[in-house]
C-alpha cells in the first residue's frame, strides 16, 4: 500500500463508519447477548428494589430533530434512486438493494444460492480479476460489501467524494458484469462450511436454529443458515442462472448518502448503469406463517455445558401493523436494554447472568418478539421463572406512569440521536419506501410513541406474549436441565 492510498484510508476510517439497512428494525433476528459493563452489588447482595432515580438532566431540544429530506429521481431502466445530502465531510456511501432477492428466492432444493451469488458477484469480472478488484478498491481506499438476508440482496460501496466515478464504475462492474470464476468459488465453499460448523457449535447460534424452526416451520424464515450437502452442491451455473434471473433494476431500490446532489448523481449513474435492464422475473411466492397454536418447549442437549442458553417467544407484526408502536414500548419496558425489567431482575437482583434482554423484530412478512439470556446451568430453573413472571406481570398489571415515560423518553431519544448521521436515515427511509409510508412518517414518529397508554401496553404484552403459545429453546447440558425445562410444558 503506497503513501497516498494510506492517507485516504486513514481519512476514510475517521469520516466514514460501514452502514447496514439490516441493522435497523428489518434486521433478521440477531439476539446475540452482549455482556454488560456494569456491575452487579457485592457478592450475595440482592439488588432488589433498586430505583432509577431518573436524575440524568434531559435537554428536550435533543429530540427537536431536523430530519434528513431526501430526494429521489428515476433512471431509465426504472430504477428508483433515493439520496440523502450530506455535505459535512467529503465521502459518498451507496447502498443498492435488490428486493425480494435474498436467500428466500432460492429455489427448492437449491440453498445458499443467492448469498453465494451476492458473495462471489466480487470475486471477479469480465474486465477485473479478484485481485485487481482489491488492489483498486485499495488504492481509491475505498469499501464494497455484498451479502443477504431472508428477504434481501445488498452491495454497498464507500469512499471519498473525489473517487466517485471510479467507486461507481467498480461498483457497477461487480453488479453487471461477474463471471463467479471456479477456483474461487471453491474457497467460499470451504470457508462457509468451517464457518457453519464454528457457528453451530456455539449455544446462541443453536438456540436461535431452534427457535427460528419452531416458529416459522417450511417457511425461508426458519432457516438461517443452509446445511453443509447445500453447500457442496453450490456451481458456477446456479450462481450464473440466479444472477441472470433476479439482478435488474426494476426490482431495486439505490440509497445514496453522501457530499453530492442529484443533479451531479443522476448522470453518473445513468452512465456506468445504462447497460442494466429490467426484467420480470419473480421469485415463487412466500408461503404463509402459520399461527401458533400452542406452547413448546425445546431442549437441545450440549453435554458438559456450564451455561443454558434461553430463547423464549413467538409471532409478532409486520413492519407495518398499528400494534408496533406499542409493541416498541412494551419491549422497552420489558428488556430492551439495562434499565428494563428483564435485565434489573435477572442480573441486577438474582444475579443470574450478564444480561437479560427482549427483541421485538418486524419484518415484511410477520416477524417475531424474543427474550434470552445465558444462565449458569444450576439456575436454569430460577431463570425460566423469572422469565414468565415478568411475562405474567407486564400483561396482567398496567405500567406505572414513570416507567412508561422513562420508557417513551429512551425510544425517541435513541431516534433522535440516530439522525446524527444522515447514513443512519437510510434504514428509516428505506422501511418508508418498501411499505408505503406516507413521506412524512418518521417525522411523527415521537408522536406515536407519545400516544402509547398504559392500557396499550398491557394490551400487546397480552397478545404477544401468550403462555399458551410461548416457544421456549434451552441450550445446555440436557442431563442437568431437561427435568426442570418439563415444568414448563403445558404453561
């Protein structure tokens, strides 16, 4: 790496931080438990009845937002381009999204296609070998990642504002012109399986298998990794057929953000895409998410374990429901972070684990709310009834007045710092598109939040967190926690 391409790279580190639109509200489940900083009281020292004291000084011009307003135009092979101007530093992320291309649009019998397809779509062009990808990506100092989730197909690519035409150009290139060459194709096989096997040897990883299972059953959902024979069957003809098929801009969106307008955009792009056509093909149908009919209790068996991992839960809403303000709410009262019930009860006060939390995960098609935690093996039991007693008490008892304004303060104010960033928006702006938000949406979004009563809370915990439906996984040394996870059967 020369002087100048350190330089950039440098520069890049300081004003550009990688973005994800799957990290935001339509992120496909990701409960990885994160061990908290703080510390609990002296050893045997229960923490019960501690109070926030709510003394933290709030500035209510914090949530006074300006929110970014982005302009969209289309090119003329139909695709939709949204840009978000931001004009503070002089860097360009962009971030395509190929709809309803994402690892549900494997065929039958065909998993792991499509994030193949999206994976190996860098590794080679017709007019750039892997290597000369990387070394000119290198020298612009500049980012491109491709990957997938149940729904979606994603390439981003990032860097500063003087290389654009050549970020674009590389990007397209990736895009357009991939060629899936063999000998790499080979290495994505073998890193995916060590990678595979890594993961299921890990209780996180199976408990979310399970549940994702249990919950969604044949549907793509209920998969979140594809099996090793899957794997191996991967050719360079699968990933040909599927990036002919599925890869056209009529069945996309673009997200632009960065130190540009769309007068200067809309050309560029219409230069290194003008070769891009639509097409209609479609993937076959998703098939539909059977309700839940009863509870269930699933024990996976890791012998010798010291820890069990807990997952408990169910369905929840789409994107677009009416409940989900009010679900945001209750999951902010209930284990959304260190001040919820879920996290004061089983870390604070029983000492149980590092951190007790609960996920409310919408998506386009219905998506799923979720606690878990990593307990010691010996109180496994306390831990599950803890669990259901919070469940039990957020549905049979309204919350108090100042736990749900603590609760309302901690959503907004969280959104509210997210705009901090114009890149963060892209994420907002994209759940406004594919759902059909009217364009001032996340400008009411306080609003909304501020409306939600008690009544509303007690409401949806309710109707979400049903006993009699609840799924619950249990990762851990099944001769030690089979017996105590039975009592649970038939709640």
């Amino acid at each position: 790496m020369n002087l100048a391409s350190f330089n950039r790279r440098m520069l890049l580190a300081l004003c550009v931080a990688p973005f994800c639109i799957a990290s935001f509200c339509i992120s496909e489940l990701a409960w990885t438990q994160t061990p908290d900083t703080a510390t609990s009281g002296p050893a045997g020292q229960s923490m019960k009845g501690a109070q926030l004291k709510n003394k933290v000084p709030i500035n209510t011009q914090t949530l006074r937002i300006q929110l970014p307003k982005p302009v969209e135009a289309r090119l003329a092979n139909d695709l939709r381009v949204v840009l978000i101007e931001d004009h503070k530093l002089p860097t360009l992320f962009v971030q395509l999204v190929l709809l309803e291309r994402g690892d549900s649009a494997d065929a039958k019998g065909l998993q792991a296609v499509a994030r193949a397809t999206a994976a190996q779509s860098r590794e080679g062009t017709t007019t750039r070998s892997s290597r000369e990808l990387s070394e000119q990506l290198d020298v612009l100092g500049g980012t491109l990642n491709a990957y997938t989730n149940t729904l979606d197909t994603y390439f981003s690519v990032s860097g500063l504002r003087e290389h654009t035409d050549q970020l674009l150009g590389l990007f397209a290139d990736v895009i357009l012109h991939p060629t899936f060459p063999q000998d790499e194709l080979d290495r994505y096989k073998t890193r995916l399986m060590s990678s595979l096997q890594s993961q299921r040897s890990t209780p996180g990883f199976m408990a979310r298998e399970q549940f994702n299972k249990a919950v969604y059953g044949d549907h793509p959902a209920g998969l979140i990794a594809p099996a090793d024979v899957d794997v191996q069957k991967l050719t360079v003809a699968n990933l040909k057929e599927f990036h002919d098929r599925y890869y056209h801009p009529n069945n996309a969106l673009l997200f632009v953000t960065g130190d540009i307008t769309m007068p200067e955009l809309q050309p560029k792009l219409e230069k290194v895409l003008a070769e891009w056509q639509a097409n209609d093909a479609r993937p076959a149908a998703l098939p539909e998410i059977k309700a839940l009919e009863k509870e269930r209790v699933i024990v996976v068996d890791r012998p010798g374990s010291v820890q069990t991992s807990l997952l408990l839960g169910g369905l929840a809403v789409k994107g677009d429901d009416a409940d989900r303000s009010a679900l945001s709410v209750m999951n902010q009262v209930l284990g959304a972070g260190a001040a919820s019930r879920l996290f004061m009860n089983l870390r604070e006060d029983k000492g149980y684990t590092y951190g007790a939390y609960s996920t409310v995960a919408p998506s386009r098609y219905l998506g799923v709310i979720v606690a878990n935690a990593e307990v010691r093996t010996e109180v496994t039991g306390g831990a599950m009834k803890e669990f259901i007693g919070e469940f039990k008490r957020i549905a049979d008892e309204r919350v108090g007045t100042t736990e749900l304004a603590n609760a309302k303060r901690a959503l907004v104010g969280r959104f509210a710092l997210a705009q901090e960033e114009p890149r963060s928006f892209i994420g907002y702006v994209f759940e406004q598109k594919v759902y059909n938000f009217p364009a001032d949406y996340w400008d009411h979004y306080a609003e909304r939040i501020d409306a939600i009563t008690p009544a509303d809370v007690q409401r949806v915990a309710k109707k979400y967190l049903d006993l009699k439906k609840l799924q619950i996984v249990a990762v851990g040394d099944g001769g030690k926690i089979r017996e105590v996870m039975k009592e649970y059967e038939g709640l």
